[in-house]
C-alpha cells in the first residue's frame, strides 16, 4: 500500500526513525545499489558503484571555516598592532540616564514616508577571502580561500549577483527624536556592534550578500556530478546521512567532520548519470552525541513530511525533475503606498472541517481577498511545524514550507497566481523561537542544548515552551539570514511580519512587563543587543536586496527608532503592528459603550511615534482562539446563532452589534496607522471561535486536558455565512468590502493631512480630516443629531461616500444619499470651513469633497 502527496509515494512501512534493532539486517540487506532495497516503491532498479569520501573532505583540508565551534560565538578583534584577539559578544550594559523620558500623546501624527529606496547594485565576483582560524587569530602568511568557495550552487538559485550598500552613520536617529541623546552610549554600541558584524562578514564572507546564502552551502547541493550534504553540528561524535537511497543503513554514507563542526559527504551520480538520491526520498542525519544516537531531520532541509502511521516527521530530498518544477509566471508587484492585509492560515480556510490545500486556497481564497479590496496577504503558518494546533509558531523546519498544505511548488502556484491579481504575499516567519520538538526540529541537534540556542534558562522561554535564539552566534546568524532570504528568492515571498520582536529585544522577553514609556525600558541592561543587532542585519539584507520588500515587526513595547531606517541608526523595520488598538478595544467591549470615552478612544488610535509607519488592527488571529472572543462575539454572545437571518428579527443586541463592529473597523482604518489587517472571517463577524483538533493531555501532574475529540469543526472559516445574503452576516462583509475599496480610491491611510476636529465626550461624537475626506463617527446609543456642525480645511461641496447605516451594510438607511453639503466660511471647531449634517446615532459616515467652493 502507498500513500500519495501531490507526487511524492510514501511507502506504509514500519517507521524508518526507529531502527535501532534493525540497523543489523538493514545493513545486510543493502547491496551496494542506492536503488535496490526494500523500499523499490519509491525507487528505479539499477546498480552502480559507489565511492565513500571517508578521509579527506570533498574541499581542501587546509581551507579554514569561520564557524565557532565554541559554545559562545567567538570573534576576531583587530588590535592596534594588526594582531587579533578573540572577543565575546555581549549585551550591551549601555550608560543610561536616569531622567524619565515619558511619550507624547499626539493627536496630529505626520504620515511622512521617508524610506529610502536603494537600486539594487552589479557585484563583481568575490576574490579570495581570509578566514579566521580555530583559535580566533588570523591566518598568517598566504591568504586562504573560504573552505565553501567553489562549490556549485543548487540548480534553484539565480545566478543574478547582488550587492547591500554599506552601513551609514547611524546618526539621524538623533535628530528624528532628540530624546535619543541621551540615550547615545547605548545607541551608538548597538550601531557599533552592527557596523563591527557587516565588516567582519565582509572580511570572512565575502560580504552579506554571500553570507546570506548559506543554503547553498549547506544543506543538500546538487552538482553535475552529483549531491553534496554538509550540517555543522560540532557536538556530534559521528554522523551518517541515512534514507530509502541506501536503505538506512547507518554504515553505508559516513560522513566526515573539519575542525570546525561541519560534516559533509559527496554522494557522487549513478553509473547512468541520474542523481545518487531520488526525489521524494526520505533522508535523515544519524549522530553520535553527548546525549546518544539520534536521528535528525537535516537543520537545512526544504520539505519534511509525516507520513503516515508514524509519529515523527522525514526529511524528503526535494528537487523534482525540471519539467516538473513550477515555474513563475508573473511579475511581482510594487509596493503599494498603503497596506490593506488579509490575514491568512491556509490549512483552515476551508469552509468545510479539513485541512485545507495551497491549490485549494489559490483558487478559492485569493479571488475573494481581491474581491473584497485587500492589496495583500499574510500567510501564517507556513514554516513546517509538526504541532499543527500551535498555529505555525513552533516551527521545526526553517526551510521546509508546511507539508500539510501540498508540496513546494503547489505553495510556489499559489503566490505566482496572487501576483497575477495584483496582491502582494507576505509570510510570517518565525525567527523569535523555535520549537523544544527534539525529535523533528533544531532543539539538541547536535545533542547539546547550546547548538543553536542559548543553554540553561536563557535559551528557554516558559510561557511559550520553546527554545530561544543565541543571536550571538556566527552560524546562527547564517542560518536565520539565510533563512530569510530563501523565502523571498525560492517562493518570491513579498515580504514578512517577523513574529513575536518583543520577546528579541528583551531578556526579560516582554513577560510580566508593562511598558510606560520611559526610554529606560528600551536602552538598559534587560535589552539583548544581539538580537536587536539581528534585527537590523535582517532589514538591511532584505531592503538591500529586495527594495519593494516589506518588513513588519510585532512589537508590543514601542521601541523607539524600530521603524527608522538601518542606515539612520534604527531598527530598520518599514512598519510596526499596532497592537495596543486590538487590547483597547477588547478593554472597552467588556463594559457598555456609554461609558466609552472618545478621547481615550482616539489617543490609543493615534498614540504611535512620529515618522514610523504602524500597521493597524482592530482584531487579528489572537482574539478568533478558543479562549479569547472575537468583537462580533463580545457584541453579540449567543444572539448571533439565533437571529442573524433578515427573515426574522433582530434582537437589541444584535443591532447594537452590528452598528459598534463597523464603527470600530472604520475609524481604527481610519486613524490607526498606515496599514490595516484583517484576520480571515472576521470581517464579516465569524460566530466560531478556533480550535485545532486536539486529543485528552494528561499532564505530569496527573491533571487530564479534555481535547475535541480531534475534531476539525472549529478549525476552518464559514465564508459561506458571508456569502448568503439572506444572513446579516453579509451586510458586514459588504461594509467591510466598501471600507477597503474606499480606501484603495481616496488613500486616506497614508494621507499626510489629518486633523483631529472633535472628540466630544458630551454627544459622543469624533471628527477628523484624511485626505479629502471628512469622517464623523456618533457613538451615542440613542440620540441622533440633525444639522449637526463639524468643521473641514477645504470648502467646496461634500457628498457621502459610506455610511454604516446604509441598508445593504445592515443598516437602517436614515441619510439620503442624494443629499449635497455646501461649506461655509467661518472658523469653527479650529478649522476655517464647516458644513451641516445629519448623523444618525451608532453611525458612521465618510464625506468627500466632490467640488470646489462655487465662483462668483
């Protein structure tokens, strides 16, 4: 019997990963031949001789590798004498000042747009580089080549050479926030740290450009003469690459290790010239280690696979035939000056109970995203996890994109296609933690907890039950960069919102913290420098090389200079998550809306730091997890199971609810930042909640967690509800369809005029100018306001472009819409113009100005 993904034959055999007691008659059974074995499911019948490289390493012995083998990640220090010492990487203590800085609360926010946008630059070949030897001196005497160069890049890879401009002063930060000053000793070690690991990436690997593609190095290589797989894991004793090429047997590809913890083989072609492991193959790397034997998937693998009946994941060799590899169609689109996101999780944007496919959500989902008006979609959980129910964030292979959902390419076919439509793909990548999973990830690879991680309690994370980065680590800082531009340069990603920023930059990770402001709490002892200097290494990488690109960073703590360019001395991110807007409004929902305050509601809205841009959010995936409620249902509980149909009538609850859910969309879009995100469904109020299938837990301290009975009815999105118009879940998502539209005509987000012209707790009543627009937002439960004033910059003639009480929207359809509004001059609420209106109570309306003022 063979099970099937999308090409890939998967043999039901008793699991290859436990095969301590067999290794005896797998080695038996292996004849030499990588093709003949008990696994002939998957593989062609032919002979060939074979070579094992056993001693010598397939590049010159005497090439030097700059990988610390060393626990903490040791540098070359240049002395005044042109010697070098060795030096470690520490956190910056940083000379604070103990003068609180508190942050201002703006109203007016200037939506400046100061990103400077690099052409992307011909590099010459790289000359020969020095390598540092083991001890951390320099070589002396003739300069040695890189022990990687020469080697043939994977046949995926473009050979387009790239270049990432050099560092800048890092000094404009001080004059975007003079606050900073005195900050100095501690911002100007960060840059310091940073411009020390360009120029020593430079000195030893051919510069940032080279560096970051590790995956062409390590990993699995394929040649014309054959496959090369190299893995540094310098707490191994031993290493073997086992699989169904050679039956598993432990003794058949031995590999070898340099003094640098790398172990490599070549596994040359088959007599007949076809590659020595076929694709689809399942591989793995056997080790001794200090913790004992164990077999790993390879850290670099670019597609891993649980097949079934067994518990852990394989490692599959994938590199399909040429005529089978997907091939990109379309161009990948331009920025656009505002982002409109839809929040993403392929596997349950079913409307039926499965896991949903990459071809499904192509043909599907990405027509509805552009139908509703979005310019961009952020997939979640596409880095290979093997708990499904962590929603993507423990991942287990960096590389792999999750095999739940189809193959590589079929991920490959689903950007390619919303290129065509105009959207941009962004991905959620994970580089904040990985998963404890030791069997299926990076967790003791090598058999130590210090391998890619920091040992003991810093390289653990409690709330989370993960492991945590050493960002200090040369080979470390490969892996993620490499990591990062993999996604962007196989998949043609557009971008990425790196996950969970504040647990970087902090060891304390943001855990029973509470940020006020005071810049203390940004430039202090608890900051790790190594991972904001990460951080910036990453920005520079990708906005150097890829400058449409875009990077939005989850960051809870308002770090300040995170959204400033790397070159002026900041963080280096295009967009920061506004998340404080989604706990306001999950604050207010837990108390009637009477008792809402407009100016409290409108200093979160707009409380973000001058000149860094803010992604905006009125809910995302958080608030959608059993546990938690969405706002659909802290507005309307179990009213919406019952009388949502238009057949019946709506309960006072359900009215209310439905007005409140449009207003706080509207006006967090309106003034929240410079981007919106939208999580799947909750546009229209999804009624389920999330809740991944799941069995009974029993817990070391005997207690029993009920599971779901591994059900997948609570793990996909209801678009059908949406989609009927007899339920009044579709006049929420035609409001939402309206919102994103409008803001595709009129670009309000990103508009540099905003004027905030009334808060006005006693009618509760918020006015203010975008662009050309002028919205007026009533929160009052019940009263309702004729010839209603509100101030404008610009006169002329104004005409409705939304209004939430339009009927279609759910409403109750008590403004004309033919109506005109002529401005008179006059200065009221401190603007030179006004105009009268009617505002109906739990409404919103947006005016546009249609006409200039008439002449004479």
């Amino acid at each position: 019997m063979v099970s099937t993904l999308s090409g890939i034959r998967f043999p039901l055999l008793p699991s290859a990963y436990n095969n301590s007691n067999n290794s005896a008659s797998l080695h038996s059974s292996f004849n030499g031949d990588r093709r003949t074995s008990s696994l002939s499911l998957f593989l062609a019948n032919s002979s060939f001789s074979r070579k094992v490289f056993a001693g010598k390493s397939s590049y010159d012995s005497d090439s030097s590798l700059t990988v610390a083998a060393s626990k903490k990640v040791l540098v070359p220090d240049s002395q005044s004498d042109g010697s070098s010492s060795v030096t470690e990487q520490l956190e910056a203590p940083g000379t604070v000042s103990e003068d609180p800085q508190v942050l201002e609360d703006v109203d007016n926010v200037a939506m400046e747009d100061d990103k400077k946008v690099e052409d992307e630059a011909k590099k010459s070949d790289v000359p020969s580089l020095d390598a540092g030897n083991v001890d951390g001196t320099e070589a002396r005497g003739e300069e040695t080549p890189h022990p990687l160069d020469g080697t043939v890049s994977t046949a995926k890879k473009n050979a387009t050479q790239k270049s990432i401009p050099p560092p800048g002063n890092g000094k404009k930060i001080y004059e975007i926030d003079p606050l900073l000053v005195g900050f100095r000793d501690h911002l100007d070690y960060r840059y310091g740290q940073y411009k020390r690991l360009r120029e020593e990436i430079d000195k030893y690997e051919g510069g940032l450009e080279v560096f970051s593609r590790g995956y062409e190095k390590f990993g699995f290589t394929r040649s014309a003469e054959g496959i090369t797989y190299r893995e540094w894991a310098p707490g191994a004793k031993s290493a073997s690459l086992i699989g169904d090429f050679n039956n598993w047997n432990t003794n058949a590809d031995v590999m070898t290790q340099n003094e640098f913890g790398v172990w490599e083989i070549f596994l040359p072609n088959n007599a007949d010239g076809s590659p020595p492991i076929p694709h689809g193959s399942r591989v793995k790397i056997r080790m001794d280690t200090p913790s004992g034997i164990k077999d790993s998937i390879p850290a670099w693998i670019n597609f891993s696979v649980q097949a079934p009946g067994e518990i852990p994941y394989n490692g599959i060799y994938y590199d399909p035939p040429e005529e089978e590899k997907y091939v990109f169609q379309h161009s990948q689109p331009k920025r656009p000056k505002s982002l409109r996101i839809y929040e993403a999780h392929v596997g349950m944007s079913s409307t039926e109970p499965k896991i949903n496919t990459y071809a499904e959500f192509r043909d599907d989902l990405l027509p509805r995203i552009k139908r509703l008006g979005y310019n961009a979609v952020q997939l979640m959980a596409i880095q290979e996890h093997s708990y499904y129910a962590s929603f993507g964030y423990h991942v287990t292979n960096f590389f792999a994109p999750s095999s739940r959902c189809g193959t590589p390419d079929d991920l490959k076919s689903l950007i390619d296609k919303a290129h065509e439509l105009g959207i941009l793909v962004l991905m959620d990548i994970v580089h904040s933690h990985a998963s404890n999973n030791v069997l299926d990830g990076l967790n003791m690879f090598d058999g130590t907890d210090s391998h890619y991680f920091h040992s003991g309690s810093r390289g653990y994370h409690w709330m989370w039950d993960s492991r945590l980065f050493n960002y200090g680590s040369w080979e470390v800082l490969r892996y993620l960069l490499s990591n990062a531009r993999w996604w962007l340069e196989e998949y043609k990603f557009d971008g990425f919102r790196f996950d969970g920023v504040t647990s970087m930059m902090y060891t304390h990770h943001g855990l029973q913290v509470a940020f006020t402001g005071n810049y203390n709490e940004y430039f202090g002892l608890a900051t790790d420098v190594d991972a904001v200097t990460y951080l910036m290494l990453v920005n520079d990488l990708i906005h150097g090389l890829y400058p449409e690109a875009v990077t939005i960073g989850e960051d809870v703590s308002g770090m300040p200079t995170f959204c400033v360019s790397v070159q002026d001395g900041g963080v280096g991110f295009d967009y920061r998550l506004h998340m404080a807007i989604a706990d306001k409004w999950i604050e207010l929902l837990q108390k009637m809306d009477e008792k809402w305050q407009m100016g409290d509601i409108v200093h979160t809205l707009t409380n973000r730091r001058w000149r860094e841009k803010c992604v905006a959010y009125a809910e995302s995936h958080d608030q959608a997890l059993v546990g938690d409620k969405t706002i659909a249902f802290w507005l309307m509980d179990k009213d919406m199971y019952d009388f949502m149909a238009l057949d019946r009538p709506a309960t006072p609850l359900v009215d209310r609810g439905i007005a409140l859910h449009k207003m706080i969309r509207l006006i967090t879009m309106g003034l929240g930042g410079e981007g919106y995100l939208n999580f799947m469904g909750n546009e229209f109020g999804h009624p389920e909640w999330i809740d991944f299938p799941r069995g009974t837990q029993h817990l070391p301290n005997g207690k029993l967690v009920p599971g779901n009975n591994n059900s997948f009815d609570k793990c996909r999105r209801r678009f059908d509800l949406g989609d009927a118009n007899y339920l009044r879940y579709h006049g929420l998502q035609e409001f939402d369809q309206a919102m994103q539209h409008l803001e595709e005509t009129y670009c309000f987000m990103t508009s540099e005029h905003q004027y905030i012209s009334r808060k006005d707790e006693g009618d509760r009543v918020i006015v203010f100018e975008r662009e050309n627009l002028v919205f007026v937002f009533n929160f009052h439960w019940s009263k309702s306001y004729s010839d209603y004033r509100v101030g404008c910059l610009k006169p002329g003639k104004y005409k409705i472009v939304l209004d939430s009480d339009e009927k279609l929207f759910g409403g109750f359809n008590r403004i004309d819409h033919s109506a005109e509004y002529f401005t008179t001059d006059g200065w009221f609420d401190d603007r030179p113009h006004s105009f009268l209106l009617y505002a109906p109570c739990r409404t919103a309306v947006v005016y546009a100005l249609v006409a200039g003022p008439a002449k004479d």
